[in-house]
C-alpha cells in the first residue's frame, strides 16, 4: 500500500469509528423511545444494533492502532 493509501485508510478510519458512534447513540435514542412507547421488541433489536455497531466500532479503532503504529 503507497503512503497516500495509508494516509487516505487513517483518515476513513478516523472517519468510520467517529460516524458509528454518533449513530450508536443516534439507536439508543431510538430504542429509549420504542420502548417508551410499547415497542419493547424493537427497543430491543435496536440495542442489539448498537451492541453490533459498538463491536464493528471497536474492530476499526484496533486496525485504526494497527495502522498508526506501523
């Protein structure tokens, strides 16, 4: 991989972990209020979204990591 790949693969990085955490977040503010409102069942597979979400999340950070120290 060419140090411009590399350059361009941290920053999508940088960018995949940030814009999954907001919708992380963004889930978890849906599935309060499903649940809020008698949805229990889709409150929960939200949050099995946002558990799914937050395990791809970590995935990237580790090769983002990888990455910055080669």
């Amino acid at each position: 991989m060419s140090q411009g790949e590399r350059d361009k693969l941290r920053v999508l990085l940088k960018y995949w972990v940030e814009h999954n955490r907001e919708h992380s977040q963004e889930f978890r503010e849906w599935a309060e209020k499903a649940r809020a409102s008698g949805e229990a069942e889709v409150a929960a597979e939200l949050l099995e979204a946002v558990r799914a979400m937050e395990k791809t999340t970590r995935i990237l950070s580790r090769s983002l990591q990888r990455l910055e120290e080669a």
